[in-house]
C-alpha cells in the first residue's frame, strides 16, 4: 500500500490498527533508522554488540515513536542520535533485586547496553518518542545484573 499523507485533522471514531507482517522489523546489524521504514514499528534488535541510529529529528515528523524490543542479549549494544539530538525523560533498569530509574544528563546522546549493570537482556524495552527539535523523549525498562548503572552516555 502506498503512503498517504494529510495535512489535516484525521479522525477515526473506531481508532486505527497496527498489524502485519510489516509492523515489526528485525535489526541484525549495525543500522541507521529512518521515519518512512522503523516510525511505529516495533524494532527487534538481535545484534548483541551494534549500534543502532536514530534518524534526525525533522519538524515535520514530531511525535515520531521508535520502539525497541531487544530480542538477543546485548552485550555492547548502543542506540544513538545523530549526535545533535540529545534524550531527555527516564529509563529503568531493574534486576532479580534492584531497580532505578536513570535521567539522561543534558549531553547524553547514546543509550548503552550490556547486558548487565546497564540492562539490555532479552526482553528488554525502549520507546523512543521525536518530541522537539533536538529532542528525543526516552522510557522503557531494561532487564539487567547486577549493581545496576545508568545506561546513558555520550558519544
């Protein structure tokens, strides 16, 4: 089917459906996503230690969601801005024990995994949300080990 685009107010009084074949996408390696390929769909990431970029925030496609399921273990897992764009919001990572929840400081623009202390096991979960201009919107839960550490650096 191809894209359609409006420039106005769309309503759907029973909502719209996400479904198919298509609506998930499985990322085996290092990839660059882009908003007409990954926007609303669910990304499975199945490569332990790549890293995944995010597209550049473009005002036209504010509200964009990103949502990674992690589907391997991650041992050196990096999910990363252009560089410019930066994160804000939270993220959890918990273990058989412990949980906190990790702000992003006001330069961290990559989101680092390892399948330990910063989360990233199977099962893990991010939503990544394009909310402003530079400005990507952050939360999810990631399943870790041990004496849990923040996830979020710079590149």
């Amino acid at each position: 089917m191809a894209k359609s685009t409006f420039s106005g107010p769309v309503v759907s009084n029973n909502g719209f459906i996400q479904a198919g074949s298509n609506n998930i996408v499985d990322i085996t390696a290092e990839t660059t996503l882009t908003f007409n390929d990954h926007a609303g769909r669910i990304i499975e990431v199945n490569d332990a230690d790549g890293a995944v970029t995010l597209p550049s925030i473009k005002s036209g496609e504010l509200g964009a969601k990103y949502t990674f399921f992690i589907g391997t273990d991650a041992t050196d897992l990096d999910i990363k801005t252009d560089g410019t764009d930066k994160f804000v919001g939270s993220l959890t990572v918990v273990d058989d024990g412990a949980k906190k929840s990790f702000i992003p400081g006001a330069t961290n623009d990559v989101i680092d995994m390892n399948d330990g202390t910063k989360g990233g096991k199977v099962g893990s979960y991010i939503e990544i949300t394009a909310l402003a201009t530079a400005e990507y919107m952050v939360q999810g839960v990631l399943i870790g080990s041990g004496s849990v550490a923040t996830p979020f650096a710079d590149a």
